[in-house]
C-alpha cells in the first residue's frame, strides 16, 4: 500500500495529466482534490487524446476508483458534457464519485469571473474565465451552493432565489449586465442534480474505507505550486491550494496517510495568463519551445508564454511540497537546441537572490542568471531508459536534479505512456535511494 500526491512543480500544464495516468496503473484510487474545469489534463493512450478537467486522470482503467473531491468546483454543465465525452470514446463514468461537499460553479460565477478581468483593464489576472475564483470566494464568504444542496428538492429553490437575488446587484449594479432569471436556473440545476445523483457520495468516507483497505490512491493535483493561492505568485495565482498540503484539506484526509509527494515539471518552463515570469523568452527560442511543445491551453486554446527552466522556483517547489522527487516532461521538445539555459539564481537589484521573492513586484524585477550547457542535437522520443540517452541529455538533468537536490524518478520524452523513462519505481522504490540525486542512480 502507498499513498501518493502528484503536484505540478510550476505553473501548471507540466504533464500531471500524462503522469497521473502512468502512475494510476498501481493506483486503487484517484482523487481530485482542488481546483475546477480551468484544469485541462491530457492523456495519450496510442492515437486516442483524452482532454479531462475534472474528472481524474485515472479513469482510463476499468477498476480505478476516480473521486472529485471536497476541495474541487463542480461546474456541472462541463462535468456533464465531460462524462458524455468519455462515454463516447468508450470509457466508462460507473467508477466516478463527486464529493457532496464541493461547491458548485453557478452561471453568476462565470459572469462575474469574466465580467471582473475586463475591469481590472490592464491589471487582470489573465484567468480561464471559468469562474472559478468567484466561485472559491463564495465558499470563503459562506455564501456558496454545494453539491449536497442540489440534491435537496425542498431546500435548493429556497437557496438559489437567494443566490441570484443576491448577485443579481452585483451584476447589474456593478457591472452593468443582465440579471439572471432564479427559475430557469434552478430547473437547469436541478436537471443537473438529476443526471449526476448516483455519482454524488462522502468523498472523505470513501476515500477512509481505502485507507482502511490498504489501497494504493493516488491524489492528483492540478495547476501548480507557483498558482498556489498561498505560496504562488500572488495576485497572479489560482484560488485554491494546488500543492501538496492540499491534497490532505481537500480530501478530507489526515498527513498521516501519505507516504510519497511526486512533483512533475517541464525541462523548461510555461506559464499562462498574467503575472512575472523571470525566464520567458521573447526570441525565436520561445517561439520553438512553443511550437515543438505544442504550448497552447488545454482548456482555453491560449498559446503558453515559454521560457528556460527555473531552478529557483524548482527549489521552491521541492521545499513548499516536500517532494521526495521528480517527473521531468518534454525533455523531447529541447531535442534540436545547440545550447540549454538553466535559470540557477536571481539578480535582484544587483545582489544575487537564491529563493522565490514573496513581493510580487520584487519577483519582477528579478533577472535570471543562467548557466549554460550543451544541447544533444537529435532526437530522445525513443528513448527508453537512461543508457539510450544523449550523453549531454543526461548531464542535463543530473544538473537539474542536483540543483534542486531531489532526484528524478520519472523522464518524460512524448505525449504517449510508452514514451518514457522509469529511472526508480516513484511509488515503491525505497525511499532511502530516491534520496539520492539522479547522479548516484546512473
Ligand atoms: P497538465 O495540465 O499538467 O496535465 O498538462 P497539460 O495536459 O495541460 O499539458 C501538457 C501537454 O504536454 C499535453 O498536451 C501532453 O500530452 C503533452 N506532454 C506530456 N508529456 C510530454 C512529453 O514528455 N513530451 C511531449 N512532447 N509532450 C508531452
Ligand atoms: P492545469 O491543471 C495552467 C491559471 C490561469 C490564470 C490563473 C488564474 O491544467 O495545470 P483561474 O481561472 O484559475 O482563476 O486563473 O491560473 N491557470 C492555469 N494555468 N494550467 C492550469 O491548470 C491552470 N488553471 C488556472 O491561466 O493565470
Ligand atoms: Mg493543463
């Protein structure tokens, strides 16, 4: 039995998805424990792409339990036409819990969300305008639907004619729009609550009889440690708590009960939407991490901003998740580069700067200070263990994991689950070992 949490080690899209699902092949259970449908995981299984946002990315095996857990948003429009996807392609929903005790994305909160960036002109946050944070800020203010409510016939009208009543204002007064009619969405919600009744279950009982079991679950994060409303890149972050200490809040469970933190991050870095981002590079490089990457947003289409790998935030992310060690992606898409950058420090303001600033406005006016190695000038996508590996390939990441000081258990050459490298079982090797750099395993 081991129990593991899967967190992105930047700012999202690092390949959670792809690595979940390797990973979900010795898992009983998968749970999503934060975030919503601005979450877009991709999973390649030979020809076949899958797109999930808030179903777990475990649900391509018949016999995995997948739970959204307490800690997610459940928009039930994309949820519905999420399962219906699936369904169609073959796979089946029977294995997919929703927690009772998430909160739900009413169509206010998606209003707001993007009614709320277009005020904030040229300071908005860049979000998926899926209406997330005005959904988060709801649950904080105590003013939040949950998905228990919407199985309560005789409570929810009650509940939502309030709720709209409520931001109706908001989104008349203060945003000069339409009000919503409280009727029509309580029949839309109610036909919702119908369609995923049997799906909906305690998520933190569920996941207790695993526990108690001694099942293998796998707890998937999504977004990043650099979009943690916490510890991220403030106010450029999510709203929830995408990093390891999250999944325990988010599902309902206690630190006891886990035994390895799996951080996953690019060979390089992305970021989406606002806010700094030391490394990103303006120059025909970007633009080719981009291309070869295929750097564009699962769920909003938005091409990702692209820059060289930054060990600061890598060290950044090992020491707020502590991360026993990592899954490095995409390595595949440096395959053509004469030469790598790795971002090893900040100058700020003429002093050298080793750790994240927590001033925002500080974070931005740090420089990168790059070292420099060579590039292996072919291709690695068939790759599959570390002997087949450029030489200059695997110096690069013994740099990296050196540099974050945790060692690589995982290198990822390609979108597919046989494009990969396992240099250490992550789950049930011992852990004594995984503690050493990549150096020591080679
Ligand atoms: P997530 O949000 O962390 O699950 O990541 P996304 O799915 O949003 O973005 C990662 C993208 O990279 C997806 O299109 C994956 O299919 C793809 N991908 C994952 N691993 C690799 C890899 O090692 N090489 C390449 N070229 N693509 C990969
Ligand atoms: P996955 O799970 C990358 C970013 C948005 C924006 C900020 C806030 O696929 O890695 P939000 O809609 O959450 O209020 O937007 O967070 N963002 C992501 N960036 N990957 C994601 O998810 C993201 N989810 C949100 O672009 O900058
Ligand atoms: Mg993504």
């Amino acid at each position: 039995m081991a129990n593991v949490i899967v967190i992105g080690a930047q700012w999202g899209d690092e390949g959670k998805g792809k690595i979940t699902d390797l990973l979900s092949r010795s898992a009983d259970v998968v749970v999503r424990y934060q975030g919503g449908v601005n979450a877009g995981h991709t999973v390649v299984v030979r020809d076949r792409t899958f797109k999930l946002h808030l179903i777990p990315s475990g649900i391509l095996y018949p016999n995995t339990e997948c739970i959204i857990g307490s800690g997610t948003v459940i928009d039930p429009q994309v949820l519905i036409e999420e399962i219906d996807r699936i369904e169609a392609l073959g796979i089946s929903s029977e294995n997919l819990y929703i927690s009772q005790t998430a909160h739900v994305t009413m169509p206010y909160h998606r209003l707001i969300d993007q009614a709320s960036e277009e005020k904030r002109g040229k300071h908005k946050i860049g979000t998926t305008k899926r209406g997330i944070g005005p959904t988060y800020a709801d649950k904080s203010e105590r003013a939040g639907i949950r998905v228990i409510d919407l199985l309560d016939k005789e409570g929810l009208p009650d509940l939502m004619t309030r709720s709209v009543k409520a931001k109706n204002e908001v989104l008349e007064k203060l945003y000069g729009l339409e009000p919503l009619k409280a009727e029509d969405v309580i029949e839309q919600y109610f036909q919702y609550a119908d369609r995923l009744r049997s799906h909906i279950v305690d998520s933190s009982l569920k996941i207790d009889d695993a526990v108690r079991s001694r099942k293998n679950i796998l707890f998937e994060g999504a977004q990043g440690t650099l979009l943690d409303l916490d510890h991220g890149t403030y106010p450029y972050v999510t709203s929830s708590n995408p990093i390891s200490g999250g999944a325990c809040v988010g599902a309902g469970v206690g630190p006891t009960i886990i035994d390895r933190v799996i951080g996953v991050a690019k060979a390089y870095t992305t970021r989406v939407g606002e806010g700094p981002f030391p490394t990103e590079l303006h120059d025909e490089i970007g633009t080719l991490l981009g291309d070869r990457g295929a750097e564009f947003g699962t769920t909003t289409g938005r091409r990702r901003r692209c820059g060289w790998f930054d060990a600061v935030i890598g060290r950044y992310a090992v020491r707020i998740n502590g991360l026993d060690c990592l899954a490095i992606t995409k390595l595949d898409v440096l395959d053509s580069l004469e030469e790598i950058k790795v971002c090893v420090a900040y100058d700020a303001d003429g002093e050298k700067c080793n750790h994240l600033p927590n001033s925002t406005a500080q974070f931005a006016k740090c420089r990168p200070i790059y070292e420099t190695l060579p590039g292996w000038k072919q291709s690695t996508e068939e790759c599959r263990a570390l002997e087949d590996l450029p030489k200059e390939a695997l110096d690069y990441l013994k740099f990296l994991a050196e540099l974050m000081e945790v060692p690589i258990a995982i290198v990822s050459l390609g979108a597919s689950r046989d494009q990969t490298i396992i240099v250490e079982d992550p789950i049930h090797g011992p852990k004594r070992a995984l503690l050493q750099p990549i150096a020591n395993n080679s």
